[in-house]
C-alpha cells in the first residue's frame, strides 16, 4: 500500500464514518479542535492526519481510533 493510498483510505473512512454518525463536519471539526478548513482539505485526500487529529476525531464520534487504521496494519 503506498503513501497516497494510505492518505486516501483514511480520509475516505474517516468521511465516511462522519457521515455514518449524523454529525456534521462543522461539529466534529469544532469539537475535536480541528479547524474546519483543516478536515476538509484532509477529508479530501489532500495532506494526512495527524494521530492527535484521528484520536480527537474517534473520540468525537465515539469510536476506537482503530477504526481509522488500513487493516493491513492492524495485526
């Protein structure tokens, strides 16, 4: 898995999982500290995530930050 790919998965399961929960963009990036024009330009796929952004985010929309981990990594 290359570095785009990995940037790509990860602001796609990440919008994803914002647009599961209900919660607007606007309240998770205010929430988890995040300015909005930050996550949007990250949801995109432009620039990754940091730790500290992914851990605030699942905390926010109350998920383990594994979430946001690609599986080839998770064992």
């Amino acid at each position: 898995m290359s570095n785009q790919d990995i940037t790509e998965w990860v602001a796609k399961t990440v919008a994803q999982s914002i647009l599961n929960s209900g919660t607007s963009k606007l309240a998770v990036a205010e929430k988890a500290g995040i300015p909005y024009a930050t996550l949007n330009r990250k949801l995109k796929g432009v620039g990754d995530f940091s730790w500290r952004e992914l851990f605030a985010i699942a905390e926010v929309l109350q998920l383990s930050p594994t979430q946001f981990t690609p599986p080839i990594f998770r064992e």
